[in-house]
C-alpha cells in the first residue's frame, strides 16, 4: 500500500506560483513513478505531469509544459510541482498519484490522494 498526501494548494492571483507537495508513504512508494492530474468543476479529471522513479524522466501535458516543473527527493518521499504564471484556467483540485509503471501513472495510477484546493483568481 502507498499513502499519498498533498499539500500546498490556495488561493493565487494569475501570473503568480505555487509549489504543490506530496508526501508518500509505504514499504515500495520510494520506487514508484509519480504523477499529478488536476480536475476542474464539470471537468474529467486529466493527467498533469509525471516523473519516474530516479527522476530521470518527466513528461508534461502541453497546456502546462514551461509553466510546470514535477521533481521528486526519495530520501524524504516527497514529490513536489512547481505551478509558475498561473492562469485562470489552471484552477482544479489537484491529486498526487502513485504507481510501479511511469506510463500507467499517466493513465490509470493505482494510488491516489486526496487533493488540494488551487484557485487561481484574474
């Protein structure tokens, strides 16, 4: 079992940043791809960006790519997303995600938490 738990989320004017982070838990999580998805009010939730186990590896939706930085530190568990030039449309709850495989984690992760609040105001 992996634990995740977000945090970070709140209340931004456009143009500005947040760091979003999620901390995980269990016996595998430190060797485990990690992602970010986002879903907006009448929206499906859709995948944000995800980064491999070693960090090596990072991939973007096109909507945030130069906007978004994923990265990860495994000696704390922790996997963080650097939001910058906010936009209107960014606004969402955001969920960290966890799974063995970085492109099911794009996809079909197997563990998620619960999400954090970021509203981004013009």
């Amino acid at each position: 079992q992996v634990q995740l738990v977000e945090s970070g989320g709140g209340l931004v004017q456009a143009g500005g940043s947040l760091r979003l982070s999620c901390a995980a838990s269990g016996r595998t999580s430190s060797t485990y791809s990690m992602g970010w998805f986002r879903q907006a009010p009448g929206k499906d939730r859709e995948f944000v960006a995800a980064i491999s186990y070693g960090g090596g590896l990072t991939v973007y939706v096109d909507s945030v790519k130069g906007r978004f930085t994923i990265s990860r530190d495994n000696a704390k568990k922790m996997v963080y997303l650097q939001m910058n030039s906010l936009k209107p449309e960014d606004t969402a709850v955001y969920y960290c995600a966890a799974d063995p495989n970085l492109v099911t984690v794009q996809s079909n992760p197997g563990y998620w938490g619960q999400g954090t609040q970021v509203t981004v105001s013009s």
